[in-house]
C-alpha cells in the first residue's frame, strides 16, 4: 500500500491534543511540549517584539528586510503578538496599577468620615 488515498483511512494516531493552558491543539503528546505556549515550561511561549519599533522598521521586520541582533525577535506574525499580547487576557493585577499609582501605591489607610451634607434648602 502507498501513502496515497488507500492508506489515509488508517491514520488515526493523533500527534496533539489539546493544551491545559492555553486550550489549544497544540499539545504534542510524544514531547509533552505545548508549540503554541511552551507548556509545560513556567514562561509562557510569545512572540517578542523589540521595544519602541518605528512603524516603517516593524513593516520591514515583519517582511524579515532588516537583520536582528537576536534570532527569537524575528516578527514573523505581528497578528501573533497581537492576540498574546498584554491585556488579552484577565490582568488580574496589572488592571488595578493605574488606579493605585494615581495615588502613590498607599495602602492601609482608612478613608476619612465625610461630613454629612446638609438638606438643600428649598
């Protein structure tokens, strides 16, 4: 039998499941390894986008014109960084800093008693 139309009715075995982490069916079960967010290693796998890119030097980038310094920053998929990017996600902590730096990160005070408001006078 060849590896034509006959034999693809006995392919059956699957390489990857889905992930625990990221839920995709990227989970390759002879590795172990998550391709789509490096599970089960601590750090989340993304696509790194170098600091403070012009818009005409990220066009270039992503069409792979310019060289990089660093092989892992190559931007093969600006629509890739986008969906795994910051705020995507819930930001249980990173949500609350802007609130908080307003007033220099206090913590343990208490709110002083407001004064009650006098009846409007009609």
């Amino acid at each position: 039998m060849g590896k034509g139309t006959g034999s693809f009715g006995k392919r059956r075995n699957k390489t990857h499941t889905l992930c625990v982490r990221c839920g995709r069916r990227s989970f390759h079960l002879q590795k172990s390894r998550c391709s789509a967010c490096a599970f089960p290693a601590a750090r989340k796998r993304t696509c790194k986008l170098p600091a403070a890119l012009p818009p005409l030097k990220l066009y270039f980038c992503s069409l792979n014109l310019l060289p990089h310094r660093n092989s892992s920053t190559y931007n093969w998929s600006v629509k890739a960084i986008r969906r795994k990017t910051t705020g995507t996600g819930r930001m249980r902590y990173l949500r609350h800093v802007p609130r908080r730096f307003k007033t220099g990160f206090r913590e343990g005070t208490e709110a002083a008693p407001r004064k009650k408001v006098a009846a409007a006078s009609a």
